[in-house]
C-alpha cells in the first residue's frame, strides 16, 4: 500500500500502519484475560489426617446356582427349590444385610429361573445380583 502524502508525485510513504495490528493484539490480549481464570476449574483441598483404620470386612455373597439339570444349590449345597425360601430366610436372620448372587446355566428354562427369583423375593432378600459370563 503506497499513500500520496501531496509533497511530490514520486514521493511513497513506506512505514507500516500498525494501527491495526495493535488492535488485535489487544482484543487477544482482553480475551486471555476473561478465559485465563475460567481454564482452572480444579478445587484444591487440603484433606485433614486421620489414625488409620482397617478396611470393612468383605461380606461374600451367598451364591444360588441352577445346574442344567434344574437342581438348584445354595453355596454349593443341593436344596429343593421348596426349601429355598426358608434356606435363604434362615440365612437372612443370620445376616441382616445379606447379598445374593444368582447363576444359572444357560440351558435351563425360564421358567425355572424365574421360580428361584420368587421364592429369593419372597425370603425378604433385597440385593441379588445375577452372574453371566461377559462376552458376545
């Protein structure tokens, strides 16, 4: 860009206009300035120290498994799926905040499956969780 400053026809002014350039620069410079304090979202604590203590004890869930031959076990000892409620009642008064983990062969029926959930529903227990095998 060349500007005629009148005082001759040959006469070019060669400085940069910086006007510009400054401009930007400070609406940059403006908005680091918003965004800077909004990049730091981290809350630093200081955590207060305390006597080290044992963990919980681990409380191994009763496992109740259907074989393919619908034979129903509770850890691994055969009941019949009549006596299941009052096995799992049982086991209940012993242990208030009972889990159960209930495995069934894929083969078995629905149906058989279904009977030992309502007879586990019916016992009062009220955390069950039912074991597959990850996988396609």
């Amino acid at each position: 860009m060349a500007f005629n400053t009148g005082g001759g026809a040959s006469d070019v002014l060669s400085e940069i206009n910086i006007t510009p350039l400054v401009d930007v620069m400070l609406v940059l410079l403006v908005t680091f300035i918003i965004t800077a304090p909004l990049l730091n979202n981290a809350v630093h604590i200081n955590l207060p120290k305390t006597a080290v203590t044992a963990p919980p004890t681990d409380i191994k869930p009763v496992t109740v498994s259907i074989d393919g031959n619908n034979r129903v076990f509770i850890d691994k000892r055969e009941v019949a799926l009549e006596s299941v409620e009052p096995e799992l009642r049982k086991l209940l008064v012993e242990n208030s905040d009972l889990a159960l983990s209930l495995q069934a062969d894929e083969g078995v029926p629905y149906r058989s499956v279904a009977k030992v959930i309502a007879n586990i529903q019916r016992s009062g227990v009220t955390k069950l969780s039912v074991l597959t095998t990850p996988g396609g």
